[in-house]
C-alpha cells in the first residue's frame, strides 16, 4: 500500500493513496489543477483516481470536490449529511451523481475495504478512514476532535496551564452503533470512549494522524479566544502532545507515523518533532506532510 500526501493543514487537504491496483484521492482541498500537476509528479495521471472520499464538510477538504468532480470526471464519495452542509456553505457547483455512504460504513473497492469512522470533531458528520486491503491497515486521521479533557492530557504532562481547558463544554456527541467495529475489533467499544481512538490506532500499520498545535503556542498567540477554545475543545483539533502520546499508547503495531494538518500560526516543524521525539524516543519512525507541497512516499 502506498500513500502520498499531497498537501495536509487548514489551506487544503488531499491524500493519495494505491493499493491492489485501486488509487484514491482523501479529501479535495486543493484546486483541480494542483491536484492534477502534483499526482503528476508523482507519475501518476489524475484520470486514473478511482474515487475521491471526503471526510467532513470544512472547505479544506471538501472545496474542490465539484471541481475534480466536473473536471476529471471523478467519483465522489461523501455522506449525505456533509454534502448537504458542504453545498450550502461552499459554493461546490454542480455534480452529475454523487455515491452517498454512511458514517460507520464499510466501503468496497475491489479487493480493499475502507471504513469511515465517526469522529469527534465538529463537522456535520465528520469521518476518518481506515483502508484494509486484506495485508495491511492505514488510518487517514486528521480532524479527530478529541474524546478526552485536554485538562487530562495536560496533568499528565505536569503542564501548568490546566486553565486551557476552562470554558470547555461538554461532550454531547453520541453516536450508538458498533458496527463499524464489526470483524477487528470484537469487544463493545462505547462510543467515544476515552480510548476511542487508541483502539482504532491499535489495529494500524500505518497512520497519517493531525498533530496541529503546540499548546503553549496556541495559548500566547494572536487567534481569538473563541477561536482557541474550540481548537482545545471536544470538537477541536489534536495537539502535538496528545497525538504523540496516542502513537505511544496505541502505534504498538505501527511501521510509520506521518503528521500532518499542522497549524501554520499555532505550530512548528521543530515544535512538532521535540514534541513527539520526547514523547516516542528517537528511534520512532516519523515523517511530517507538507502544508504546501507533496510529501514522501510511505509504503506499507
Ligand atoms: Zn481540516
Ligand atoms: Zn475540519
């Protein structure tokens, strides 16, 4: 399985990813063009895609949709409740068919399945993505939310700034189906759990994950208050702490961690990597995609 990053953070989305002769595209938040020329790069002919699966309804990912739709003929992939929220908020255009899935669904393409999994994040009705083509397992999980208190997160981490989590409202996210679980993961899992996330993580080979904020920074910095409460929120974003500690607790099976969906005011690479490093050692295998370009090849 291969997977390309061709661009990851809040200026757009999209990764590639090849497996058992299927290619396809994770979000559409870069312009046809882009798209085009950077899959290009990588030799590979944007008409060959074979369906482009969106996560959630932020322009980031979901902006260009219309576009690779109507351009290149792409199939497109979304629940309905995202297209709903995305056509009414994003001036997306006109689309021949769309294929609707279902959050919780698994998704069959040749011989690989996907699931999309709920998320905690604060899209209509936000997935993330586990591809499974029989051999190997890779998460496409950016724009997590989270399912546990920063508070705790920074307890953990002797942090002095437990204040960050004032104001922060209660998670009222309730989801009550298990069958996105069903075939790897045979225990009920309450939905969103603490451990939601681990247990996904658990089952990897391969991760491309958010890490989108350093903590102190997002506290010192110039975004406004709200604006900073609903990234440490529930429906927020990951830090670099707590993604890091994820792949520590979860990644036991994992063969590379890439992080993306780094914050260009609240974040940095060396923030990013002195972050994990202290948390996963140095021998981790780690990569970081791009907020501006295409990203290295990661193979599983
Ligand atoms: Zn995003
Ligand atoms: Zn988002």
């Amino acid at each position: 399985m291969k997977m390309i990053s061709l661009q990851s953070g809040s200026n757009g989305n999209c990764t590639f990813v090849e497996t058992c002769g299927i290619r396809l595209l994770f979000d559409a938040g870069l312009t046809g063009d882009t798209t085009a020329k950077r899959l290009a790069k990588c030799g590979i002919d944007i008409q060959s895609i074979h369906a482009v699966l969106i996560s959630h309804d932020h322009a980031d990912h979901v902006n260009c949709a219309g576009v690779l739709h109507r351009k290149f003929n792409l199939p497109i992939w979304i629940t309905q409740k995202t297209y709903e929220h995305a056509t009414q908020h994003h001036r997306l255009g006109r689309f021949g068919d769309i294929n609707f899935f279902k959050s919780g669904e698994n998704l069959i393409f040749g011989k690989i399945r996907i699931t999309a999994i709920p998320t905690a994040h604060d899209a209509a009705d936000g997935v993330c993505f586990v591809i499974d083509n029989g051999e190997k397992r890779l998460g496409i999980m950016t724009d997590l939310g989270r399912t546990k208190s920063i508070t705790s997160i920074l307890q953990k981490n002797n942090s002095s700034q437990n204040e960050l989590a004032a104001g922060e409202k209660k998670n009222d996210l309730c989801i009550s189906s298990q069958k996105y679980f069903a075939g790897f993961v045979e225990q009920k899992i309450s939905a969103f759990s603490d451990d939601y996330y681990e247990r996904i993580i658990l089952t990897l080979d391969g991760l491309l994950i958010e890490s989108n904020f350093d903590i102190g920074m997002l506290s010192s910095g110039g975004y406004p208050v709200e604006l900073k409460e609903r990234i440490r929120g529930k429906g927020g974003h990951l830090s670099n702490i707590e993604t890091a500690n994820l792949i520590k607790l979860a990644g036991k099976k994992l063969k590379w961690a890439c992080l993306g969906h780094i914050s260009k005011e609240n974040n940095t690479h060396n923030a990013v990597l002195d972050s994990h490093r202290e948390i996963l050692g140095s021998k981790f295998p780690l990569s970081i995609a791009s907020r501006y370009d295409i990203s290295e090849l990661l193979e599983l």
